[in-house]
C-alpha cells in the first residue's frame, strides 16, 4: 500500500507541474536549465557555455580558480549601443549647447562652431582630437560629484531618437544574461572601455551589475581642492590624462586590474588588443566579438563604419578561431522590455 501511495502522490505532482507548465505556456525545466534564454541555439551560444563548463571542472586540465576568471567588456557596441554616434558624445554635445551662452568664442570656434551649428559632418570631420576636446570641455571646471548628478539627470531625460529609448535602456539583453551566467559561475565583470570613467560609473551598476571599482576607461585630469568650508572636492580639468582604448587597454587593465582576463569580448578594432593580451595568457581563455549585423533591430556595420569599426579585429578573429556573435542570426531579442 505503502508502494502504491508513493506511485499515486507522484504521479499527481507530476500532473500538477505539466497543467501548470501548461498554462504559463512554458517549459520548467528549461527555464531553468538555460543560462542565455535570449541567445538562439547554435555554436556560438555552446561556445560560450563549454567554456564555462571546462574553467570551473575542478580537476580538468582547463580549471582556472575562482580568483583568476576575470572577464572583461568593452562598453560602446558589446553592452549598448554605439550608432550613430558614441552616447557619451551625445551627452557631451549637449553640454556644450548648454554652456555655450558663457562662451560666445565657441561661434566661431572648431568643433564648438559645428555642434551650435547641429553640423555633425563637421564635428566628425574634427576627428579624435576634436571629439576628445569636446568631451573634456563639457565637464571641465565641475567637481566630481557635479559632474556624476549631470550625468545622472541627462539619463533621466534623454531619449535615442530612432528607438525612443532611454539611453540608459539601449542595452543589450543578451549580453546582460552573459554577465549574470558568468558571475554565478565565479567569474569577475569588468568594462574596459574607451568611454570616460567617470560618465560609465553613473549608470554601470544599475545597468550591468558591475560596481565603479570594476570599471576602466578613458580618464582626464582631477584637480584636489578644499572647496567651502574646508571640504575636499575633485574638479574636474580640460586635459586628458589617460585613453583607454586600442593598445591603451591592455594597459589600462595591467594598471588598475593586474591580472590577465581570461574571457574578453568587444565589437571593435578598438579591442583588437584587448582580446589578444587575453589570448596570449596561459591557459584557456576565451575572446568574443560582437557583429552588428541586425539593421532592422539595430544597425548593420562594420568595415566601413565611422563608428565602431570592425575590420582588423574581424580578419583576427577568423585568423585565430575567436568566437563571433552575429546579432541577426544569434540573438532572439536585442533590448530588454522597456520599465
């Protein structure tokens, strides 16, 4: 009796979880099982979780410890959006619009003249010095503690204007997935960015998960002062102090990390380097590359982008067996729902 009541309450829990199952118009068992839900089957996907699996097989030959699984992403074009123009430039030019009335120099003045004007060919055609000019006068001047309130007030308002997002909401949500997979398998999350570090650290936490103290990127100088009342405070000055993109990268996370990742992904020549120095530690280690290849979820570019141009890290990528995630064809949904 004891047999058949056991066979009997069993097959009534089980009939539960089916009608249940059922009803949500879901599958338990692979809600749970799948670590990327957002990600579509196929060996980009398998790629990422076998490489998961074999670094924490205690006792494999490709068992990295818990302390060594650093994974480090690039910002613009792997955790958000990049097109048409990098946001932290779209901040900065609205910056400039609005300190421009205490500047009637800026008139007449390269690239000022060209984004008073809304003549994007023109501040393009300033190239990196003139973006990075633009980047470093809009904050210049403000403490530290203005400047990330600025941030934080710009996101609260400003919207992508082909999507009708929040920019803080151009994420990716498969990429969020990645990190939280990562993370629950023992892994640190770091960006490594070309972006300003100080504008990524306003909005990194809430967006990704990854506190201020795991983000590198591209810093200007920090003046020290006693401001009112004796009270220390950081002001921000015109000049930069350290660009962490390119061959800036591997620097950047020898500096402020110091340890080799282990995982790496990014969508640029920009991290071409980043992804070789984690290639090149010894051990297992793997290296990602976004491909924007959706124009009608997002945007279609590469080679011939002015903007996040994959060209050199492609031909690597192809050349060394690194993963490459195609957008269209890989990811199910780009952004998350809308809060």
């Amino acid at each position: 009796m004891d047999w058949f009541r056991q066979t009997i309450s069993r097959r009534v829990l089980l009939s539960a979880t089916i009608a249940l199952g059922l009803a949500g118009n879901i599958h338990p068992a692979s809600a749970q099982t799948d670590p990327l839900p957002s990600w579509n089957d196929g060996t980009v996907k398998s790629s990422i979780i076998d490489f998961v699996a074999r670094v924490k097989k205690e006792g494999g030959t490709d068992f990295v410890k818990p302390e060594e699984r650093l994974a480090t992403f690039d910002n613009d074009g792997t955790l958000w959006s990049e097109q048409p123009f990098y946001y932290q430039g779209v901040f900065a030019l609205d910056q400039i619009k609005a300190l421009a009335p205490s500047h009637p120099e800026w008139k007449t003045t390269q690239p000022f003249q060209s984004v008073l004007e809304g003549d994007m060919a023109g501040v393009m055609k300033s190239g990196e010095k003139g973006l990075t000019e633009i980047i470093a006068v809009s904050a210049s001047g403000m403490s530290t503690d203005q400047f990330n309130k600025t941030v934080a007030d710009w996101f609260a308002t400003a919207r992508e204007p082909r999507f009708k997002r929040p920019y803080g909401e151009m994420i990716f949500q498969p990429m969020l997935e990645l990190l939280t997979y990562l993370r629950s398998n023992g892994f640190q999350t770091y960006i490594v960015s070309g972006g300003g570090v100080e504008f990524m650290r306003v909005y990194a936490e809430k967006a990704y998960g990854i506190p201020p103290q795991q983000v590198v990127g591209s810093s200007g100088v920090v003046k020290f002062e006693l401001g009112t009342e004796g009270k220390p405070v950081l002001i921000k000055q015109p000049k930069i102090e350290f660009v962490d993109d390119g061959p800036g990268k591997p620097v950047g996370i020898n500096r402020f990390i110091g340890r080799q990742p282990i995982f790496a992904f990014g969508n640029s020549d920009g991290d071409l380097q980043m992804l070789q120095y984690a290639a090149a530690r010894k051990g297992a280690s793997f290296q990602g590359l976004v491909h924007h290849t959706d124009a009608e979820r997002e945007w279609a570019y590469d080679r011939a982008s002015k903007v996040g141009t994959l060209d050199k890290a492609l031909d690597a990528a192809t050349a060394n067996g690194w993963t490459v995630v195609d957008m269209k064809r890989d990811w199910k949904v780009i952004f998350p729902p809308l809060k």
